[in-house]
C-alpha cells in the first residue's frame, strides 16, 4: 500500500533539507507521545546507516520498529527502510528546487507485508486509505507551510 503527495514551497531547497533531515526535532516529537527512540550511529550528522530502534504500544501490543537511511542524497533525496510487525514500509522524500526560490516536495510511504499479520494489517490500513492519505496529505501540507514561515 502507498500513500504519497508533494507540495510546492516557497523556501530554498537547502533549508528545505535542513528541515527534513533535522532527526533530532522528530526523535523529540515522537518521545512526547510515548515512544522510546533510540539513534545508533557514529556522531551527530545523518548518512547512509544511521539506525533507530522505536518501541511503542500499538492496539495493545508492545512493538518494535527498526529504521535504517538507505539514500542520503543531499539535497535531492532521503530514503529510509523501517521494519516493524511484518511489514516492511520504504519512506521516501525527494526535494526538487524550482525557479524562483522555491521547492517541490515529494513524499511517500510504501507498505508490504511480510508475514500474515502484517496482511491483515495491511488490509486493515487499506479499507481506511482514503482517511490516511488525507491525514499524510495534511502533515505535508502543514510542514510546507512551517517551512514559508521561517
């Protein structure tokens, strides 16, 4: 299953990536609802390899999600793998800079399973896309904005 959307932003691409691949702003967002995140890299600066490991509750469950940067192309293109209950989700942000200062963003999350009870969640997530593909779309939109606002 793929979600995915772009937004056009009135900002440089470079400030653009600073935002994106700012891993410290989101550790500190997911950490304020309950995750426990923990970075496995050498140093402070993001590359090909940099790891995280989540733990969180999910309907009821303690899970486990393993994220690892697979393309780090400054400023075009950020790539991250994540593994977590039987589904295997590749998370992809493509920068593009336009005439005129400005930015495309390309976001999209894709979703396979990998067992039986990532289909069933998968296919739980499928009946409802409509809804999650306006909520992402909503979280971009809201991003590209925060970005014209600095």
């Amino acid at each position: 299953m793929k979600l995915s959307t772009q937004e056009e932003i009135d900002a440089p691409i470079e400030r653009i990536w600073a935002a994106v691949t700012n891993a410290g702003d989101y550790e500190r967002q997911v950490r304020r609802k309950g995750v426990e995140v923990t970075r496995h890299s050498e140093g402070a600066d993001l590359g090909v390899g940099t790891t995280w490991t989540a733990k969180f509750d999910f309907r009821g469950l303690q899970r486990e999600l393993h994220t690892e940067i697979s393309t780090f192309d400054a400023p075009n293109l950020l790539v991250l793998d994540s593994v977590v209950g039987g589904v295997d989700a590749v998370a992809q942000v493509e920068l593009t800079e336009l005439p005129g200062n400005r930015t495309r963003l390309a976001a999209s999350v894709d979703m396979k399973p990998t067992s039986i009870p990532g289909r069933v969640l998968i296919q739980t997530l499928r009946l409802a896309k409509t809804t999650l593909t306006n909520r992402f779309q909503r979280r971009v939109r809201r991003f590209a904005r925060e970005m014209e606002q600095l």
